[in-house]
C-alpha cells in the first residue's frame, strides 16, 4: 500500500485534523440538538391543534343540538 506524504509536519497536521474534527462533531451535535428540539415542538402543536380541533368539533355538535332543540320547541309551539 502507498503511503501519503504530507510536507507539513505531522504535529501541525495533527492539530489541524483535529480541530477540523471537533468542529464537525460540534456542528453536528449543534445540529441534532436543534432537531430534537424542532421534532418535540411539532409534536406538541399537533398535539395543541388537536385538543381545538375536538373543542370546535364538540361546541358545533351542541349548538346543532340545541338548534335542533330549538327547532322542534317551535314547531311543538305552533302545533
């Protein structure tokens, strides 16, 4: 196998990978930090969208209702 040669010193090489190495770990935990972050916040409107969702949808059936209500009181009124 062919070795790589490099004309800088393996000293600053070694500083120079490493540095580019903890910048991509930092960048990449940086990363699924704000993805997690992101994904439990979605969750947590959909959640929020559902609970007024179901709220809307229960105060339309009771003012249905009670239109109905109201409807046949007239009507039971009239006759």
């Amino acid at each position: 196998m062919e070795r790589i040669m490099f004309k800088s010193p393996v000293r600053k090489l070694v500083k120079f990978f490493r540095k580019s190495r903890d910048g991509w770990k930092a960048k990449y935990q940086e990363a699924k930090t704000l993805n997690k972050r992101l994904a439990t916040q979605v969750r947590a409107v959909e959640k929020s969208r559902a609970a007024w969702r179901y709220k809307a949808e229960s105060a339309e059936r009771e003012l249905r209702d009670m239109r109905q209500a109201g409807e046949s009181l007239k009507n039971s009124a009239a006759a």
